[in-house]
C-alpha cells in the first residue's frame, strides 16, 4: 500500500517538473541577451586650473575679536575636604543635577580603567555616566568613551558636591 502511494507521488513529482520545462516562457532564455543602448557622454578638456581666488583662501581675522565665555570644568576640592574611599561610594545616591533629581548606582564591577556606574532620570551629562574612580579627593565620573563629565568631593557626612564638564552643579546624598 505505501508502495503505491509513493509510486503516485513519484509519477505526480515527475510529469508537473516536466510540464514546467516545456512552458513557453523558457523559450526566450536560449538566445543572446539584446545590446544595451549607449550611454550618452560629454566631451572631456583639458588645461590649467584658475588660481585661487583669495591667497591664504582664509578671511581676516576681527580686529576687536570678542572673548568668548570660559565653559567651567569640573569642580576643584578644597583643601580640607575628606578623603574618599571606594567602598564608602558604593551603591545608589539620590543626585541632584542642574535642579532636576535622578539617581546614580556605583559598583566595584571593571569598566575600562574605573569601575561600573549608571544613572536613572538624569539628564546632560550625567545620563551618559557608565563608569565612575576616586583620585585623591575626588569622585570622578566618566562617559562610556571614558571621558570625564563630572567630579565631585566629600562635603559633609553622606553628601557630595562637585559640577560636570559642563558647568551643572552636581549633588549626591543619601
């Protein structure tokens, strides 16, 4: 019984492949392909390049050039400010940054020369923060391409207070 099931399907396999080499549409796949128009083309000269208009190509510069605001870096610590330990950093602070609240977790996990950080609801330079190191006094916070945007010190028992690299106060605390 399955051998004339399988015999059935064969003969049916067989005669629609056939069937489909004889259609007119592979008829026209024997022959030479047609020729592609001409591309129309332009005509090519040659010469010398004009000289440039202005030497130097720079413009002037202003005679009474105005000085442009000096963009704050990141806070220097006093003097007297504690000292900061790793392990005394980490976990989850409650940030203040520029007004607005977020937060910022801090671990001992490797990223890159520092240590794993991240930030929930922060905005400008803190919600790129992703790894975080002490030097000396100071907790600094970096960028995933490990550029500095803020750093911070010891202000008081649990609280931190410092800017970004673009001049936002910056504040952690528990």
């Amino acid at each position: 019984m399955t051998f004339a099931k399988s015999a059935i399907i064969a003969v049916v396999l067989g005669s629609t492949a056939l069937a489909g080499c004889q259609s007119s549409r592979m008829s026209s796949m024997g022959g030479q392909p047609e020729p592609l128009p001409a591309a129309p083309s332009g005509t090519v000269t040659s010469g010398q390049l004009p000289p440039p208009a202005a030497p130097g190509g720079f413009p002037e510069a202003p005679q009474n050039p105005q000085v442009a605001a000096v963009t704050p870096g990141p806070a220097t610590p006093p003097a007297n400010a504690p000292d900061v330990t790793k392990n005394s950093m980490l976990g989850s602070w409650n940030t203040s940054v520029g007004g607005s609240s977020c937060q910022v977790f801090l671990s001992l996990t490797k990223f890159g020369n520092a240590s794993r950080g991240g930030s929930r609801g922060c905005t400008g330079d803190m919600q790129r923060m992703r790894s975080w190191d002490v030097q000396g006094k100071q907790v600094v916070m970096f960028d995933e391409g490990g550029n500095q945007i803020a750093s911070v010190y010891a202000s008081g028992a649990n609280r931190f207070d410092g800017q970004t690299s673009s001049g936002q106060s910056v504040s952690l605390s528990r």
